[in-house]
C-alpha cells in the first residue's frame, strides 16, 4: 500500500537519495510530451483503437497492408518527434549517478537521443525494419521512401497521429487493396518493424537483462506507464518479490498501484525536472561543506 499516495517531490527525491541505485522503467507517458500520442486515459483504458496484434499483421494481407498504409502516413511525425524535459532529466539523472539501468517500454528511441547510456529497449526500436525471410536490417527512414514513391495515392494531407508511428485516418480503406507494402531490397521477402507487436513475446535475452538489473538495483522507479501491459507489470511484481520499494510518477492509474511505496502524480517532465534540480542543489550544498 502507498506510505505517500499524494507523495511531492521532496519525498520522490529522498526516495531517490535513500536508494541511489535505481531501476527505471519508461512507458508511453513519458514520450508525450514530444508530441507521441499514449495508448491509454488516466484510467488505462484503451484512448485510441487497440494496436494491431502479431497474428493479423503475419497472417492477413489485409492486416498487413493496413499497417503499413497507417504506419506510412503516420512515421514523419514521429520521426520528426524530439526529446522532451522528460528524457532529458532522465539522462542527467543516469549521468548524476542515481539510474543503473533505464529500461524503456517505448520503441521511439527518444532516451537514447536524449543522452541515456544504459537503456534496455524492451519492445524494441521502430526506427529498424528487420526483414522477415533473410534477416537483413533497413532503416525505417529507407522504407518510407520506398513507401511513399509505391503509394501516392494513400497520402493524405491531414491526419490525426496515433501512438508509435500510427495514424487515425480511414483515408486509405476502400482502396486498401491496391496498397503495394514494402518488401526487402535484398531478397523482396516481408518487413517488420524491428518492434514486439501486441500478442508476440518479448525475446527472452532482454528480459533476462532487465531482470539482473533489477536485482542489482536498491529500487525501481516507474516513469510514465498505468503498467496494463504484463512485459512491463511483471518488473513491478519481481521487485515486491526481491523486497525493493517501488515509487512512480504518473498521472493516473497503474496496475501496480497497490505496489507502490510512493507515488507523484505529475506530468513526467514537470516532475523529473523538479527531481533533477532538488538532487542538484542537494549535491552542490554536499560538495560545499566543510570536510
């Protein structure tokens, strides 16, 4: 149960000092911020159509299609996405010495360009397409110049962006069948983005990562997730295990409520920010004091 539930800052922060080893685990709220619309409302339910599943998009031509054609009107806006205040404070956060290991449920890549070191992409990276029959890897940005010169007819002027490169728009419905997807330029075979789909299992080499990492760590901290997802919920369900305290910020709830020692219930960037500069001005109070 929380000790804190309306927890502020000072507390996140000597939560932060009295375990200076943390294992952080990212979710879609923290990317919004950059303009990546979440899955979910502050209740987790599903704020935007569920995301296609595995088994349509391997075995539906139709499936198939209507992700790329979403997917293809969708990308520039978050390729053109930028980190936030967010993935900032968390990089410094890693550089002040209090993060051992970020591990990320966002496939945008937004931590690493932020300046995180040791980030563990549990669902992988959109901005790789892995081909389906040679292996060979493409850049997203490659495939969409493919994409773009094979269907100008499926791209419309405005369309409402979705979470992870996805669009709302039925622009492209009646026509779909004339959708051409894109194909390896090596062997033609199927792509994929390089990223877990809903119903497909997380390779087991980076839960086992993530898992040791946790272990190593004197507590885990949640940035921006309601946890619905099990891949990122088990971490929360080991870590009570192993007997380390669990704090988040989020707004909204989470599946791990009932876990939690400690809660902030601001916005990612607002609240890391105000994390970064307590630690900060705590750090160079220390440094200069009279040894």
């Amino acid at each position: 149960m929380h000790d804190e539930p309306n927890a502020d800052i000072a507390s996140l922060a000597r939560f932060v000092r009295r375990h200076p080893r943390q294992f952080v685990l990212t979710g879609a709220g923290t990317s919004t911020d950059s303009g990546i619309p979440g899955y979910r409302d502050v209740d987790g339910r599903w704020a935007h159509p569920p995301p296609m599943r595995i088994d349509e998009f391997l075995h539906s031509k139709q499936g198939h299609r209507r992700y790329w054609s979403r997917s293809m009107i969708g990308w520039p806006e978050l390729d053109n996405a930028r980190p936030n205040a967010a993935h900032r404070a968390l990089a410094t956060l890693e550089a002040l010495g209090c993060i051992d290991q970020l591990v990320t449920q966002n496939v945008d890549g937004l931590h690493e360009r932020a300046g995180s070191m040791r980030v563990i992409e549990l669902h992988g990276n959109v901005h790789r397409v892995v081909c389906l029959v040679c292996g060979a890897m493409h850049s997203r940005a490659s495939v969409q110049r493919a994409l773009e010169r094979r269907n100008r007819l499926f791209m419309p002027t405005t369309a409402l962006p979705a979470p992870d490169g996805d669009a709302d728009t039925s622009a492209s419905g009646e026509h779909l069948d004339e959708f051409i997807p894109p194909s390896c330029s090596i062997c033609h075979g199927k792509l994929k983005p390089d990223v877990v789909f809903f119903g497909e299992a997380v390779p087991r080499p980076r839960v086992d990562a993530a898992h040791d990492a946790l272990e190593r760590a004197d507590a885990m901290l949640v940035v921006g997730s309601s946890l619905m997802v099990y891949s990122g919920y088990r971490f929360c369900v080991w870590a009570a295990q192993m007997g380390k305290p669990i704090a988040a910020v989020n707004v909204g709830r989470t599946r791990a409520d009932a876990l939690l020692a400690l809660k902030v219930e601001q916005r990612c960037g607002e609240a890391l920010s105000a994390l970064v500069d307590d630690l900060t001005a705590q750090y160079a109070a220390h440094a200069t004091r009279p040894h």
